[in-house]
C-alpha cells in the first residue's frame, strides 16, 4: 500500500518522464508539399529578414535626453535714410541666452519715441469714422492698437485711441528685408545626449571635431556631414525656402538632429545626421496672397528707456527666421526580451503557414477526402457509450469516417 | 550506386514533396463543442475585435515633430491711484518672441525707481531686531532681500541690507487683479506638425481655415473646435479655473493639441483637438490657505535705466497666466510588420483557447479517459527494447494504454 | 430530401458539436522527459517571472504631460575694482519668468557704454595689419567683431571696425568667477504631471511637503529625497562638476525628475526621483586645453539705454550655468491587451520549446528511428491513387512508413 507522498513523488517522476508531441502527418505530395515549403520558407525569410533584419526586433530601444545650447555670430549693417546701423549678436537674437528655439532678426518697422498718451489710430481702408458716434468710448477693436476714447478726427477719418502714441504703421513691410546680410551669419550647435537606459553620453562635437576643425568648417550634407557650424543661408536653403522672401515676412525652420545608434557596435559609430525642415514662412505660390492664412512669422518687443523723467519706449516689430532644434535620439542594443518576443511572434506566424496550408490540403486537392481521413480521427460516441465500443472505434475509424464525411453535410 | 550529389539533390526533392500536418482528434459532443467553439469564437473576435479593429494593432505609429507660434492681441488699461496707464503685448508677454510657453501679466506690485544701495530691510512679523547684533554683518537670510550690513534700525526693528534700494513691499497682492481686462485679450496659435516616418506635414490652419475664417472666429469647443484664436478668460474658464482668481495670484494652464491622424484615411481628417489642462494655480479649497504649498504662479523682472549717470530700473513683481502649449501628435498608417506580429499573438492567444478547451475534456467531462485515449498514443519503450515490439505496440496502444492509465497514479 | 435552410442548420450544429484537439505521442522516456520538462519550465520561468513579474507586462504605458516652473533666490555681491554691487534675480537669471531651462550668471565680462561707431578691432595675437591693403573695406571676419572700414591703426596694428565700441575685451575671463556665492542660492522647482490615459494628475509637492516643510527643507539625496528646493552649489556637485570651475567658464546640468508610477498601487507611491546629469562644462582633463572644443557656457546680452538722445548700451558677456530641468513621467497600469499579448508571445516561445524537443527527439536521442515512427504517420499516394488504397494504408502505415524510412535518403 502507498501513502500519500509516495503518490505525489511518483507523480512528479512521471511528470519528469513524459514528453508529449504532436503526432504528425507526414504528406509526400509533390503539389502540396512545395506550396506549403514555400509558404514556410516565406515566414521563415520575412521573420529572419524583416523583424530581425531590417526591423532589428531583436533590440530594445531607448530616447536620448537631450540638451542644445546654441551661438550665433556675425555682424549685419543696416542702411535706413542714409543712417547706417551695426547690429551684433545682442542686437538680434531673441532670447539672448542659446536656446534651442531661437529667432534672428532679418527685418524689422521700428517705431521710436513711444509715450503712453492718446493718438489717432492707423488708418484701415476699410473702416473710418464720420463722428464721434462711431468710435465707441471704452470700447477695443480686435485688430485696433489701442482703447477708443470716442473722439473722431474728422480729416482723416481715424478714431483717437490711449495707447502707446504714436501708432506704430506697419502697413508696408521694407522690402527687400533691411537685414539681408544675415545670410552669412553663423549657426553653432552644441549638443549633449545621454541614453539613461544603456548609461550612454554623446556630445555632437564626436571623435574628429575638435578645436582646429571648428576654427574653419562650415556644414555641408556631403562635405562635412559632421561640422556643428552653419551659414543662415545655408540652413534656409537646405529647407527649401528663398532667404530673401523668408528675410522679409519671416519664418520657421526646424533643424532635425537625428541620432540613430545601434549600440550593438562601437559608440563611434552614433553620430548625429542634421535634417533641415522648413516648418511655415513663404507662401503657397497655388493660392492667391489674401487666401493664405498668416504668413510668415513676427513678433514685437520694446526697447524701454526714460527721458526726463518720462517712460518711453522703441517698439520694434521684428521679422525674423525662427529656428528649432529637435533632437531626436533612439538607440538600440541587443536585448534578450525583444528578442524572444520577436521569435515568440514568429512561431504564432509560422501557425498561420500551417493553417493557410491546410485548408489548401483540406479543400483545394482533389484528394482531399483522403487526407482529412489521415488528419483526423472521428470520436462517434455521442450515440455509443460503451468504453469498449471506443477501443474498438480505434480499429474502425477509418471506415466509419469515410462514412461519417458522407453522411455529414459540408 | 548514388554518388553524393545525387543524394542531396534527392534530399532537397524529398523536402519539397513533403508536408507535416499535426494528426487531431475531432471530438464529436455537444457539450465540450459548445464550450470550445464560443472559446475560440470570444479568443477570435476579441483578436479582431479590439486588437484589430478597437486598438488599430495592424497600423505602425509615429510620433510628430512640431513647432508651435504664438500670438496674443489685445490691450490692457490699470488705473492705479488716479494714474491711467496703458499695457500692449510687448509690455505684458513673457518671452516676447512667441514661443509655446509664455506668460501674459495680470497682476503686478511695481517698485519704481531702486539703485544700488543701503536700506531697511523688509519687515517680517516674526523676526525683528533689537541691537545690532542681531543683524549679523555678511549674512544673508533665505527669505531676505539682501546682505546684512550689521545695523539695526530701533524704531522699526529692520535690519539694513546692502540691496537694491527701496525693498520691493510684496507683503499685500492688488485684490482684485490690475489687468482684469486680461479677459479679452485673444492668443493665436499656430502649428506645424511633421510626422517624419510618413512623410506627412500638417498645420492646425487646416482645409477651412482660411484668412477670412481667422479673421472673426474664435475658439469654442462645439462651434468652432478648429479655430486657432482663443479668449484668454475662455481658457482659463475651460481648463477649470476662476479668472479672477488666478488673474490675482497667477496660475498655469496647459493647452494640449491633440493630434491623433489614421493616414489610412484622407489627410483632410487629420485635424488637431483642443484640450485645456489647470496645471496650478487656485488654491484648493479644501486645504486652508496656510497648509498649501506655493499657491500661484509670479516671477520678477527689472526694466533698467540711467539717470544722471546712475543705474536705476523698476522692478516688477509679475503674477500672471502662464500657458504652455503641448503637441502631442500620433499617427497610424497600415503596416505589415505590426498587422503580422499582432496575428503572430492572435495564434499564440488561440494556442490557449485549446489549452484550455484540453483541460475542460480531459479533466473534467465524465468520459475524459475515453478522450485522453484518443488524444495520446502511449510509448512503453522504458522496459520493451526491440523495434519489433514498437510496430507492434502501434496496433496494440489502445488496449495498452488504457492498461497504462490505470496503472499509473494520477 | 433535405432543403438548403435544414443543410446550413446542421452544417452550425455540426460544427458546434465537433472540437479539434491536436493528437500527441506520450513519450516516457526519463532522458528526453527530464530534457524536456526542463526546457519547458524555463520557458514558462521566463514568461512569468521576467515578462510579467520583472518587465510588468501585463501593463500599458502612459508617458506624461508635464509642466516645470523654477523659482531661484539668492543676493550676490561682486567686489571689482573696489566697487560693490548687488545682483539679485532679476539681475542673475536668464530669461526671468522661471522656465524649465535657464541660465544662473555666476560670471561676466561687462562693457559699458557702448555706442555704434568706428573704433580699432580687438587684438589677436595672429593677424595684426601691416597697412590699410590688409583690412578689406566691407569685409567681416567670422571671429571678427564689426565690419572692417579699410582703415589701419599702424601703431597698434588693429583694423578699424563699424561696430559697438569700445569693442568688448574678452581676451581674459576673471578668475575667480565674480559671482563665487552664487553656490548659496537657492532653486524652487515645481512640477506638475498629467498622465492624460489613466486620468491621474501628480505635483512634485507630494503628501508631506506642505508649507512648513518647504519653508525650512533643502533637498538631499538620502535625507530629504523630495525636497524640491535645491542649493546651486549641490546641483553642481550631485552632476560630478567642480563648483568654482564650472562657475568661471560656465557649463551645463541637466535635472531628471523622474516619476515610475506603478497605477496599480496607491497614487500616493507615486513620487518623482531627482537625478542630476552633468551635460557638458568643465573641461576633460585627459586632453590638453588646445584640443578640446568649446569649452563651458556663455552668452551676451545688452542693455540698452538713452543718455543725450544718443542709443548706448551695456554688452555683457555672461558665463553661467545653465540648468534644464527634464521630466520623465512613466505611468504603468493593468490593460487586458498587453497582458494578452504578452502570453501569446509566451505560448508562441512554448511552441519553440516543443521544436527544440523535438529535434532533440528525432535526431539525438538513439531510438529516433522509434520516435520518428510514434510521432508520424506517413501517406504513400503518390503511386498509389484508388481511394480505397488510402483506406488500406492506415492499417498498414506503421509496417509501410518504417519501409518508406528505410528508402528514404537522410
């Protein structure tokens, strides 16, 4: 007699013992066999070629953290009514400080003298008072510059309004742009990477760019795909705007670092590639000019000061060419989980080959009759339910299915 | 005789002429049937169902790269003991150049006028001094404005402090806010997006949106939901906030820009949602006031000048609105790589659908031994060696393994 | 006779009472037994413990809409040339409305009163002009700093530039930094997370940080992990740089504030991590001065100001540290589709367990032959082809398929 542990350690030695697999049919078929072969060995080049391959889906991936610090240099020379004008580096970046998305000023109305005070408004074509009844005390226009304070001036046809007096007029806008010369002004980028997943610090200056090569090169895609200094002219260009339309009504260009590093090899080889977007500014030449909305990019700012006593300013409504610097980093290095995931996945595909082969097995071959018969066994207990019957059905099974088929409808 | 090419080359031939199909027992009973087939019919339609149709899993994503303009109008008018002053956008946006987070001022303490100098320092409930040596010289106090000369002013109990003279007095906020009329005021945006995968770039200026549109729309989430001008009171009523309560104390509020594009479709229907977001700001009312960590949001700024040869500025202690505005940009594309592997799943997930239908006919129907007859073919080579025996066994297994069954403890 | 609608009927009812279950060998053989079950219980280890225990992935992901605001305090006193001035934030911080990146100037260079004029270009050591033929009219250095008039200062051997002069003297840096006790200020960072798919919104000021907390706390790694208040000296010394040197040339720090939120547990677990990167700054002192490229962070700015009607600026070159603050919001709860995709992987990484079994099977063990013939029933028809030939060949497969073996090149 066996007690209770006895039972349980005969139950895990045979546990241990057995192995179970599949019974198998094996088909020699000539049709049959290089259709599914095909079928096979097209899973087996996708999975191999594809998901690891191409997809590298034996990888884990991480985002870089990233941190770009960014000068300008260069000196532009306006020429306005005979007044020649020198503007640095603190004279045209917005903000001052390097960041990442910066503006040049490349055209600019700048209205000087500003006091606080009323003054009559700009003049729209469309819109001009005949008296005081149509400027409403109190009231604010959405495009008017100011408050109206109910006063009309005849003359003219303008509204009085308190504001920041006088108005600037930013109906015509220089052209060409005051500040063309900023074309050559340069571009340098400095940026730090870091993949907190796999412990990784790149810095765009890579293995090369040192301190001789940043004295004298200048980006080129082909040339010097690596050197972190770029003309202003350039950079339009390369984003598929003309410097002197963007100069004038101003715009936006995103400058794309893209790392991609495959980890598996030497850190060497992840290196930044520098794309070049032009995200808005000139207009759609297939639309007429006043179906386009907002054109160009602008901003004002003021230059506050006081003078004998009294706060004024010099309003400036800039006209520049934005830029962005979006760093994108991914990087991949073999990772067990993936991996497995991947082959995981293959597997459940390669079960898709087999099902698709057999239905061309099961419906499609003129024997197909024969082989349903050797792929399946039929259990017919559901009117017999002797055990014994089923032993013997064992024997049978391969007459009564035939019989079974022709019975059932299908 | 066969020489060795002849061999591979039948070997090659065998493979192709052969295909392995797994045998299967087709169980014929009403009651494991029904399980089985609503198992496998819930396993395929949640694969179709959710994973395909709900959750889109045949469809690769990407991420944008977006850049986002800003622009507020409007004009604001405080009238502080009898002075009339009035306020445009470059005096009450913060950074001026348009950028995705800026801050517009709707409330101010101003200090005008500080130099450079030696002053009382600003009086705290709780600390006073009484002698001198309770202002230690060289100190410097967290919450204090300045270097501590060493002198204690009796009649008020200051301290002097070597600061910028007179201390800015912050200890009473404008109730209600200066710049209530900040209500009015009108924020622009405008938004590139690139999804640089699909090669799809996107503004929110979508089909529509065109001069005319901008020209007297304005935001509201049923009528206009694609109007890219926005009332400031709107936003901050949308994102859950009382304007005039966070006009006095400041807040922040994050305007997200939901892009969520099916390129399977048009481009056309690729539009952004306009989601608000209170980040912080009122106080919970729930909370007393002195429990809650740093209510509101302020930060200060100096404007700088000269008089007479001497470096003044006014100083500006700034409550006001800060507006972050987030791109968030997925779309989907039909991809094969994704629709593969998520039918690769779909297998495996039906691989359990039969897994469990096993346990259900072999473990718990009444006939199970009869079933597990079926189901498995049972070796008994531990203890019979020859390969006659194994032939033979082949036409005795059912017999035998019933024999094996109940032999064996389970 | 039956009709169409009976014939559909029961062609539903058929298939609601039949269930297809694989047909297996039950091998019991301790070798490939234990072989097996230990492969396949790593395999399941696997899943378990690493997918789902280890990688959670029976979680989806939701990664985080974030908003940072910075708050600095601190009085700075500069003692140059026996002249003290006091700088406080609105003098020391770049730009002023506490973004999540900024600039903290712990040292400059300023030039006073600069005005646009002509004056003689800084001195460099390697191009001194010889005569006027040396300083191209019109030409611009890109070192330079204005546009050459075509005039030369013999005596000095200096070209005149068109620029803002005096030109700024940057040829030496003050060392020690002037703003040496910027290491005591102190930085206030707030944060505020939304995990827009799971609808849970976090601040950094978790439970327990409340008023008192924050009036008196500083954060510390070990002691006050969520103290959101940092000294500037600390920063730099968590991100490995050496405070004084880094205040000199200026430099980089990166603060990760990390949240790994795992939903299924209370919200309250739910706290950031402050981890500190060095992003680039003091120099590496593996290499020579001259070799490494751009050293440090700096920047200019200007402020501008009227004195006699006439336009004057104060340039200031500013080196500083510039502090991004990175926020990393990982939010991870229960979903049914990942957890149903994760144990389709593993049952598809199953079916890789039953292959390398089966090799091992079919091929190493020494009664493969046995095994080949358990395991596959094999069909002769390509000779053979009456129906009723199959019919006979299921009787006779065992004897035939050994032969066909026998035959068969391998």
């Amino acid at each position: 007699m066996k007690n209770m542990k006895n039972i349980i350690t005969e139950g895990i030695a045979d546990f241990f013992c057995e192995y179970e697999t599949p019974r198998q049919v094996l088909v020699r078929n000539r049709r049959i066999g290089i259709t599914c072969r095909i079928i096979q060995l097209g899973v087996l080049a996708y999975i191999i070629g594809w998901v690891f391959i191409y997809e590298k889906g034996y990888q884990s991936v991480d985002t870089a953290i990233g941190s770009v610090f960014t000068k300008m240099k260069g000196i532009g020379i306006t020429n306005q009514n005979g007044e020649e004008q020198v503007w640095d580096v603190a004279d045209y970046v917005f903000p001052e400080q390097g960041d990442s998305s910066f503006v040049v000023m490349t055209n600019f109305i700048m209205t000087k003298g500003q006091t606080k005070g009323k003054c009559p408004e700009l003049l729209d074509k469309q819109e001009r008072c005949e008296s005081d009844a149509d400027c409403d005390e109190g009231k604010f226009k959405r495009t008017g510059n100011g408050h109206m304070t109910g006063k009309c001036f005849n003359e003219t046809g303008a509204c009085e309004v308190f504001s920041w007096c006088p108005i600037e007029d930013d109906r015509n806008v220089p052209d060409p742009a005051l500040l063309l010369s900023a074309e050559n002004y340069t571009l340098f980028v400095k940026n730090a990477i870091t993949f907190p997943q796999f412990k990784v610090v790149r810095s765009n200056l890579v293995e090369g760019v040192d301190k001789n090569y940043l004295r004298t090169c200048l980006h080129d895609p082909v040339k010097a795909p690596l050197c972190p200094i770029f003309k202003l002219g350039d950079i339009v260009r390369f984003s598929g705007f003309d410097f002197a339309e963007v100069a004038r009504e101003g715009g936006a260009i995103g400058i794309l670092m893209d790392w991609e590093c495959n980890l598996d090899l030497d850190v060497r080889h992840c290196k930044p590639k520098y794309e070049f977007y032009g995200l808005y500014g000139s207009a759609d030449k297939t639309k007429s000019k006043s179906e386009q909305p907002s054109v160009g990019y602008n901003f004002r700012y003021a230059k506050f000061y006081m003078e004998n006593g009294t706060e004024k300013r010099t309003l400036m409504k800039v006209f520049g060419i934005r830029i962005e610097i979006i760093v994108h980093g991914l990087a991949r290095k073999f990772d067990i989980i993936p991996t497995l995931t991947a082959i995981g996945s293959g597997v459940g595909i390669f079960g898709v080959a087999t099902v698709v082969c057999d239905l061309v097995l099961l419906h499609l071959l003129p024997k197909r009759d024969f082989y349903k018969n050797m792929k399946f066994k039929y259990t017919m207990v559901d009117n017999k339910s002797s055990f014994q019957q089923a032993v013997i059905s064992e024997h049978k099974v391969a007459a009564e299915s035939n019989w079974s088929r022709l019975r059932a409808p299908r």
